[in-house]
C-alpha cells in the first residue's frame, strides 16, 4: 500500500476517529497496556504513519525499533503472502524450509567463525529466556549477571533482567533469583567523568563478579551492545571488551542483547561487531521480522546443543511465515545498502543534534552509532538534573500534533530516541528533525 511520503496534517491530532475508537480500547482494553500516542493508524509505508483521521505522520518510532526496512515493505509482504498459500503453521510436528534457511542465514552473519545454531522464539523477552536456559543448562551454573539501565523484557525472568522498576517491575515480585546487577559504563553519568568511566567500571564489575558471586557460579553475562530502553547508552570504550575477556578466562557465557541493536540499525548487522568482541549467543528480534513475531537465539553450536531433545521449544517459534518475512528483511538490506544507509542517517541526524546542542542548554549529552542516536536533556549541564517529565510530555505532544512520531526513552525519562526507518528519504528525516527543533525550542521558552 503506497502513501506519499510527505507530513500531512489535516485535523487536531488527535482526530475525531482517532477519539472515538480510543474510547473503544479504553472499555475493551487493560489500561496497563495503552498505546504511547492515543491516534490509531489506519495505514502505513516506508516511513509515513496515516492515521483513520487523514493525518500523515513522519515515523520516527517505528514500532520501538521493529521497522528498519520501513512499513508494509512490499518485497517484505510478498515474501509473507507467498508463505501464507503454502504453510502457515506446524508448531514443531514437522520442520519448515523458510525456518531452516533463516538459521542457516544468521548463523552465518552473526559474529564468530566457530560453528553455530539458532533456535526460534516470538518475542524479545522469549529469546533472553531462553539463552539464560541454555547458559544455565551448559555451563552447570546459576548466576546471570546484568547491568544498570538495561531493559530485557516484561516476562518474569526477562522482568527481574530488567533495571526499571516503574512501570516495568513495580508490584510483580517475587522476581527470579540468581540475577546479579552492575553499573553499566555510562560515560555521560559516571561519576569521576567520562575519561574514567571504562577503566573505574570495568574494574568494579570484575571486583563484584569475584568477591559477591563467585566466577565458578556465573552461566553468562548479559548485555545490550547499545542499551535500547535504558536510553541509546553507547557503553565506554574497552568496558564490552574487558568483560568479554573476563567471561573467556572464566568459562562464562557472553550474551549479547541486539534485539533492539541489531538488524542494521546501528550501523552494523549487530552493534556488538563495533566492539571488537565475540559473543557466544546473539539475541535478534524486533527489526527481524519487520513486524511479523520472531526472535532468534543463536550460539555456539556446543552450547546450543548442550541441551536433551525437548528442552527447548514453544507452539508459535519458527513459524514460517515469519521466518518468511525475515528472509526478506535480510534480502532487502543487503540488496539496498541499508548498513551503509544507517551510517549516512546517522551522520545527517548527528549534525543536528550538535547543533540543538549549541543552541539549547538544555541538551546535556548526544549519543548513539549508525541510525540509533539520543539526546539526553537537563535542566543543568553542570548537576545533569533530567529535565521534568512534564517537560518531556511537551515536546513529545509538540512533535505529534505536528505530525512527527517521537519517542522517551532512559532510566530518568529524559531521552528523546531516534529510530527512523533506514529506508527514510533525505528530505523526510530533514522536515522531522526541524519539527523536533522546534519543539525543542518551544518547550523552553
């Protein structure tokens, strides 16, 4: 479905429809779960959002990460009708081809030339599940070690992963035992300054590891390359690679989180292969599927297969029409470019955000790799105190209601995130960027 990619307003966003069926959710939906923006999309390409009230909108969320190759990706959707008149489900009764290619195809673009599998989920919070399972079993071991800011997922161990309490952990305890937490290499908040955040938070962890735990106790390590929810913390040089050498000399399991990293938007297949590191299991989803439910764990073949027949397995994993999808998606960025197309919109974004920073004290800090960039806002540079939350609301509400998809990220509520489809035009990411100017602008006086 082709919608010309260009903003549109053409009613107070939100709309009369978008109110009206708004209301319908709210009587037949848990108010646990509300959608961030209350429009409701009627359709979507490439980087346009229309909403049922005619609204176009520039989409700079992409579904949380989950549309790198963009909406309705033609090429995508063929793959999957193409699937669905053949096979759309067996569970795990008989084997699928598109399943079988698709992990033949990430066990050879994730990092390691060693031998590899994959195994197949639904989710995010599915694929941390499961690695933590296979760590566990084939390592003998109990211990998970995790850090400061990361988001995992909502499932209970994946929850318990988590570092945010509200709204992801708040009154759902007991959480799972065994999981350790440390302070991630956050160079913009470490507290002796950026210069000392690798060597001080390297050291403290590795401290941690052997005095609190134990090394013989850990199964793995878990880590996102670039912390997704925990606000696009790019971690200090040396720290991934520090703890990955640690993991080595110790027989512990290196888990590499890429579920939101990952499939290109960092610049890269997985942001981890800018770390000079290999990771003994990969996590992907989100960007995988191009919005079709998949999520991959794949890892040394010795550890994947460590596990007895049955131990691993859910009704809905490596669906094939999913994995149909998934096969597309890896089609499309290698036929486009869009590894190097991420680099590009990175720099273009990048240059921007320097100069919101020259011109509003407000920005504390400008981070990111590839097409994943953040701005992190105070109220002081000098205290970093995260600017308010009413704040925020503001520009957020700002860039909706002039047709721009933005959204918050970080422990303190204080990062606006940029997740733009590798597939965005030049002049599209040019007007977004203006309207977040603007907003910026306005919410400051």
């Amino acid at each position: 479905m082709d919608i010309p990619q260009e903003r549109k307003i053409l009613t107070q966003i939100p709309g009369p429809r978008s109110k009206e069926w708004i209301a319908r959710r709210d009587g037949s939906m848990p108010s646990a779960f509300p959608p961030i923006h209350a429009i409701v999309a009627a359709r979507a390409s490439g980087a346009i959002v229309e909403d049922v009230d005619g609204n176009r909108l520039i989409d700079f969320a992409t579904g949380i990460a989950v549309l790198n190759v963009g909406h309705s990706a033609p090429d995508v959707i063929d793959a999957a009708q193409r699937q669905l008149e053949r096979d759309t489900h067996t569970s795990g009764v008989t084997a699928n081809e598109p399943t079988i290619e698709l992990a033949e195809r990430l066990n050879a673009l994730t990092p390691g030339d060693f031998p590899k599998k994959t195994f197949f989920a639904n989710s995010g919070a599915e694929a941390v599940e499961n690695a933590v399972k296979i760590a566990r079993y084939a390592k003998g071991r109990q211990a998970i070690v995790c850090f400061d800011h990361a988001f995992h997922g909502r499932t209970l161990l994946a929850m318990t992963l988590t570092a945010k309490v509200m709204p992801y952990k708040q009154g759902f305890g007991p959480f799972a035992p065994e999981v350790y937490r440390l302070p991630m290499a956050y160079p913009y908040r470490w507290p002796s300054g950026p210069e000392h955040c690798a060597e001080e938070s390297l050291a403290y962890a590795i401290d941690e590891m052997h005095k609190h735990i134990g090394e013989q106790n850990i199964a793995a390590v878990l880590i996102e390359p670039i912390q997704g929810e925990g606000g696009f913390i790019v971690p200090a040089a040396g720290f991934i690679k520090g703890l990955a050498d640690f993991c080595s000399q110790h027989g512990i399991a290196l888990i590499a989180d890429e579920i939101q990293s990952g499939m290109g938007r960092a610049g890269r297949w997985y942001a981890i292969e800018d770390e000079g590191v290999v990771p003994d299991i990969v996590l992907t989803a989100k960007s995988l599927g191009a919005g079709f439910p998949i999520s991959a764990v794949t890892g040394r073949a010795d550890l994947m297969d460590a596990i007895h027949p049955g131990g691993l397995g859910g009704t809905y994993g490596g669906n094939p029409v999913a994995a149909a999808a998934s096969l597309a998606v890896l089609d499309k960025i290698e036929r486009e470019g869009l590894l190097e197309r991420s680099l590009s919109i990175g720099e273009m974004v990048m240059e921007r955000f320097h100069a919101f920073a020259d011109r509003y004290p407000v920005v504390g800090d400008v981070r990111g790799r590839g097409a994943m960039r953040a701005i992190e806002l105070v109220t002081d540079r000098g205290t970093k105190e995260p600017m308010s939350a009413e704040a925020m609301n503001a520009i957020v509400r700002r860039c909706l209601e002039n047709g721009v998809i933005v959204l918050t990220a970080g422990t303190y509520g204080n990062v606006i995130r940029l997740l733009p489809p590798l597939t965005i035009e030049d002049a599209l990411l040019d007007d977004g960027l203006n309207v977040l100017d603007d907003a910026i602008g306005a919410a400051i006086g």
